[in-house]
C-alpha cells in the first residue's frame, strides 16, 4: 500500500476517534439519542392507535323501547362504552362540547312503533371530528351497526332471515386478505415508523452538532492549518455519528422492536443496514451542510427542524402519494426519507430484496451524490 494512503487512512482514524470522543465526553447528547432510540420508539409503539377503542358514547333515547334498546347495545365494548344515557337532546350537545364524549347516539320518539308498523324511522348519530381520525372510524363503524340492525328490522318484519334459507336476494360477498399485518397491529407500524423518524432527526443533527461546535469553540480553524485537506475534516464526522447511529438502529430494532413489539423480520437484516448507512451518510452530508450556513448550535437546530418537517410531509408515511397535489407528488421524490421508508417497510415488513428495491437505492444514493458535492463546494468557500 502507497505511504500516503496509509497516512490518510490514518489520519481518517485518528480524527474519527477524536470526534467519537468528543461525543462521548457530552452526556446529555449520549441521553438524548439513548432515549430516542428506546423509550422514544416504545411510547410510540405502544401509545399510539389507529384502531377504535373505549369511544365514549352518550345515548339520547327519547323512545324507551326494547328495540331502540336492542340497537343500542350492538355498540359494545371494547370499540365502544356509553358514558351516559337521557332523554334530552341538549344534554348530549353538552357532553359533545365539554369533550366528555366522542359520540351521542339520539333515537327518536316512536323509533320502535314505526319499525313495528313498516313506515321505517332514523336515527341521529353526531360526532365529535375535532379529532379527524377517531371520528371518522366512529362513523364507519357506527354506520355499519345501524345498517346491519335494519337489515334484521327488515327481514323480521317479513319474516325472512339473513342467516340462510328465506332471504332470496342477491348477496356480494366481501373477502378481505390482510397482508403483512394479519393482525392491523399499529405498534408495528408505529415503531418502525419512529424509528425511522428519530434515525433522520439524528443523521441530521449530530454532525451538524459536531461542525457547529468547532466553529464554536474555535478549533476548526486549527483544524484548517493542519496538514488535514477538508475531506479529511468532513468525512470523519460523517464516519462517527454513522457508527453512532447505526448503533441506535441496532438498539431499538433488537432491545425495542423485536422483543416487545415482536415485529417480523421478514428480510434481510444486512440490506436493511445497507439502505440505513447510505440514508445516515447522505442526510450527514446535509448535517454539514447546514453547519456551513449557522453559526451557532441553536441556528444549526433551527435549520434541521426547518429541513426534516418538509421531509417527512412528503415523505409518503402520512399521505399517500396518489393523494398529494402534483407539485407535492414532484417534491416527494427529491425527498431520501421517501425512498428510505418505502426500503424499511419493504425489507421489514415484506421481505422484499435488492432485486425490487434498488430504484430505492439508487434514489438515495444519487441524492447523496449531490448533496456531497454541493457540501463540499460550500465548506471549500467558506475556509478556504
């Protein structure tokens, strides 16, 4: 091996232990990426749900009959509980505005006589859609249950039933296959998913951090009278908060995700750190990049919040694409995050392989290439 490149390799080393050191001598960072990396993903996993559970309900049953009865108890636990019961509209409005309630359920007088007499009746549901979500899952899930209890009003009135013989009317059958998820369990959509978030937050702002805090302190400038060229500046930083936070997805996916959330590896655990180490080393290179522009640690947060919220908008994780305006759609694919959660999901979740995700790869890594050379270009112009 030529003596200059065993010197450059051993100035690359000597400068990524130094700034491996310098983080370790920061012990309120190291807590901040330890808790980022478990008790983050792990509240995320296990606090968040898309899924219906305990709805607090308030029934205005201004009919008082076996069958407004009856279709009130098909809102059962554990999607729904009711709060409260009375006779008066006003006092469910009220539960809706002091937010005690997502839901007032309000039956009619006569609800049950008209049933009876085949004239038909409705039923009033009103939500609470502050929370968007919550009530638009109430929605549909309530409106199934009125809509299947007037099936069965219906057939009873004639008597035909639903279950099998009488009832001679065409039926569609509704076959629902769940892939990847069988169980529509949010934990592991969340985890991987906070995961994800913290490993961009982080790849970001640990070398920004650690640029920042030359120019702080003085030393880059020492640094730039060293025998070292500006590759050998940048490139350790990148080296060691690479280690760093390879070494958190390391810890969340084998202490958190794993064991407590039980998530299925369903690939390769080596390609998934393949896609991890070019998306950390492209959006390291923005980390420098934004150290190039502030001067000072709180500029240099400002500026990664400034970058990530865009990012992870048009990233797909909320959204789906299809349903972005075509400016936005456009935007989505200059975005790494994009190209590394569609990866994550793929290899975790599906099994997927290089084979199908290389255009993944190689959306990352042409990013990288970019963001590289403009770096470059901006630290040269501003130390040299």
């Amino acid at each position: 091996m030529s003596p200059m490149i065993i010197i450059w390799l051993r100035r690359l080393r000597a400068m990524t232990w130094k700034e491996l050191l310098q983080l370790l001598r920061d012990p309120v960072l190291l807590v901040f990426v330890l808790y980022a990396f478990t008790a983050d993903i792990y509240n995320a996993g296990s606090g968040v749900s898309f899924q219906l559970n305990n709805v607090a309900m308030v029934l205005s049953d201004q009919d008082r009959s076996a069958v407004s009865r009856e279709l009130a108890g098909r809102f059962m636990p554990p999607e729904f509980r009711w709060l409260a019961t009375t006779t008066r509209p006003a006092d469910g409005i009220r539960f809706l505005d002091e937010s005690k309630a997502l839901a007032v359920l309000e039956i009619p007088p006569g609800f049950g006589k008209d049933l009876q007499s085949g004239k038909g009746s409705q039923v009033q549901l009103q939500i609470d859609a502050s929370n968007s979500v919550q009530g638009f899952l109430a929605t549909l899930d309530a409106s199934q249950i009125v809509a299947r209890f007037g099936l069965e009003q219906m057939a009873i009135q004639n008597g035909l039933s639903l279950s099998g013989g009488n009832l001679n009317l065409p039926v569609i059958s509704n076959d629902v296959r769940v892939w990847f998820n069988p169980n529509q369990n949010d934990a592991w959509f969340m985890g991987i998913s906070e995961l994800l978030n913290v490993v961009t937050l982080f790849s970001m702002l640990l070398p920004a951090a650690a640029m920042v805090r030359e120019k702080e302190r003085g030393t880059i400038e020492q640094l730039l009278v060293s025998p070292l060229s500006p590759l050998q500046i940048m490139l350790p930083k990148i080296i060691a908060m690479l280690a760093v936070i390879l070494g958190g997805i390391a810890l969340g996916l084998f202490a958190i995700l794993i064991p407590v959330f039980h998530i299925p590896v369903a690939g390769s655990l080596l390609l998934f750190f393949v896609f991890s180490t070019a998306y950390v080393a492209t959006l390291a290179g923005i980390g420098i990049l934004i150290a190039t522009v502030t001067r000072n640690m709180a500029q240099a947060g400002m500026m990664v919040i400034l970058i990530i919220a865009p990012m992870m908008f048009l990233s797909g994780l909320w959204t789906p694409p299809e349903a972005m305006p075509v400016l936005m759609r456009w935007g989505m694919y200059i975005s790494p995050l994009y190209y590394y959660i569609n990866a994550s999901y793929g290899i975790l979740m599906k099994g997927a392989g290089l084979t199908i995700l290389w255009p993944m790869l190689a959306g990352i890594l042409i990013i990288g290439i970019v963001v590289r050379f403009v770096t470059m270009q901006r630290f040269r112009q501003q130390f040299s």
